[in-house]
C-alpha cells in the first residue's frame, strides 16, 4: 500500500487531485498547507473532547432503561438498542478515527498506518450501518405501535426486540468478517443492498406513520376515540415523533460528508487542501451523530432528564462516602 501510495504521488506533482478515498490520503502530505493541518489539530480535539461524552451519555441511557422501571417501555427499549450502536461508536469507532486523524498530523506513511487506516474505515462504515439498521427497527416499532395497535402487545415484547438487535450485530459482523479483508467488491454490494433495505424500512415506516397519524387525528376531533385510546394514541405520536426527530439528525449529520464525497467525486473540489478538510469535517460531522441521539431523548423525554441526574447523582454521592 506504501508503494502505492508513493507512485501515485509522484505522478501528482501538482497540489490538486481528483477524486480519492481517505485511505490514499498520505499521498499528498507535501502539498498540506498549515491551514489543512490546524484544521485536522481542530477537529482532533473536537473529537478528543465529545468521545467520553458519548460513551457516557448512551451508558447511561442503556442503564436508565436497565434500571428504572418507569423507562422501561418498549419504545424505549428499542431506543437503548440503538444506543448500543452509539455506544460503540464512542468505545470503539471514534479511537480509531482520532488515531487514524493523528497519524496523518504526524506524516506516517508506513504500512502500519495502512492497516489502520483500513481498519477505521471498516469500523465506521460497520458502525453506520449498524444504527441505520437499529434505527429502521426503531421505525419498525413505531410502525407497529400505531397501524397495529390492538395486536401490538403480542407482537412487540422485550425479547423479540433485544433478539432483532443482536440478530442484526451478528448479520453485520458475519457480512464483515467474511468479505471486507477478503473481497472488498462483494462486501459493498451486499453492504448496499444491506443498506438499502434499512433506508426503504424507514421511509415507508415514516409515510405510513405521517398517514395514520393524520387520519387518528381527524377521528379524535370527531369524537370517535375513547378516553383511554386517545391518550394511548397521543403516547405513541409522541414517540413518533422523537423517532422523526432522529432520522432527520441522523441526515444532518450524514449529509456533509455524503456532499463532500459526490463534489470530490465529481472533481468540483480538486484542491488538496479541501479535500483534506471537506472529507474529515463531513466524517467528524457525522461521528457526532452518536452523541446527539441522547441528547435528542433528554430533550424530549422528561424521564430520560430525571433518570441522568438520578444516576448522576448517586453516583457523585458514592463518591463523596468512600
């Protein structure tokens, strides 16, 4: 890869290149301005700072679900299993990513650089993959909730949702392991078709739930719902809700690097120097994605808020006793 990577760049003697992925990156480390390099020192410690507060925030909305009964509805179940994927984004992806950013300050071009590089990239797009999927169950849950609402106790329980979840770690772990080292074409494939099928679970979820929520609405004006299933009916909107909320976060913070990609692709930004700062801002852009979702359910859930400083404070007071 080394040798590669120093071929290419002696054919590229100019400061612009065309389109390249991150992992050929280290070629063109000569033409780096000062600029570039602050801005990847930047965005460093913009990582640095936020990873803990990641890890933490998703902890302790998986331990919050875990240990106080009032959480534990299944909505918020299949929350906790999209955490989960935050989670790991916090323990495992970002590292990588902070380590892949700092050896590219440091100009390290030797072969282990390639292998974690290769390695990060994998992680991240794994870990992507891996919410998308969580978030069309938690689209799913919703969808069933509200078209199905008399048949939904018996259809959602607590086990078939952590047993979807774990289902879906094994499906992407096994399409990883087994093709990304070994056959990188297949393995993006399937990883789009993969893709594919979360992207069209969510937005038919999404029409479908917009359509029964307007049509409940209507019903309810005319008096044609009872008490009891008027309040049932105005729980599951505001889940809905939330579950809006977290998509369109999950394509704000996606979006940036999905442009980068397509204006580099085409070679709208050709410059070295952009492309260094567009494709590490748009990957840093959506890293964030994992710490915003907590941040989404404290907003909008008051007993997501008095589960943190619960937690929070218990914790600070065994501190203060021992």
């Amino acid at each position: 890869m080394k040798t590669h990577m120093n071929s290419t760049a002696a054919s590229d003697s100019t400061g612009t290149v065309p389109a390249f992925d991150l992992a050929i990156l280290q070629e063109t480390l000569d033409h780096i301005t000062r600029e570039a390099y602050g801005w990847l020192a930047f965005i460093t410690v913009i990582c640095i700072v936020t990873c803990p507060l990641t890890t933490s925030m998703n902890a302790l909305i998986i331990i919050a679900v875990k240990t106080k009964n009032q959480l534990k509805t299944k909505s918020n179940i299949a929350l906790a299993c999209l955490s989960t994927t935050d989670l790991a984004m916090g323990v495992i992806g970002k590292p990588l990513y902070i380590s892949e950013v700092i050896a590219e300050l440091q100009g390290n071009t030797s072969s282990t650089y390639c292998i974690r590089t290769l390695l990060a990239t994998i992680v991240l797009r794994v870990l992507g993959i891996a919410s998308l999927s969580h978030l069309a169950m938690v689209n799913l849950e919703r969808y069933i909730a509200i078209k199905h609402a008399l048949r939904y106790e018996t259809i959602v329980t607590e086990k078939r949702l952590t047993c979807l979840s774990s289902l879906l770690w094994i499906i992407l772990l096994t399409i990883t392991v087994s093709l990304s080292f070994f056959d990188e074409n297949t393995y993006l494939r399937v990883d789009t078709i993969f893709m594919s099928l979360c992207i069209t679970t969510i937005i038919f979820c999404q029409v479908v739930l917009y359509h029964e929520t307007r049509r409940h609405q209507k019903e309810i004006a005319a008096g044609q719902f009872s008490m009891e299933a008027r309040e049932k009916f105005l729980r599951a909107k505001k889940a809905f809700k939330l579950t809006t909320m977290i998509l369109f976060s999950l394509i704000l913070c996606y979006l940036p690097f999905i442009v980068a990609q397509m204006l580099i692709s085409k070679s709208v930004i050709n410059s070295v120097n952009l492309v260094y700062i567009a494709l590490f801002t748009g990957r840093t852009v959506a890293l964030f994605n994992s710490m915003v979702n907590p941040i989404i359910y404290c907003v909008r859930i008051r007993q997501f808020r008095v589960a943190f400083i619960q937690l929070l404070f218990r914790k600070s007071r065994l501190k203060m006793i021992h």
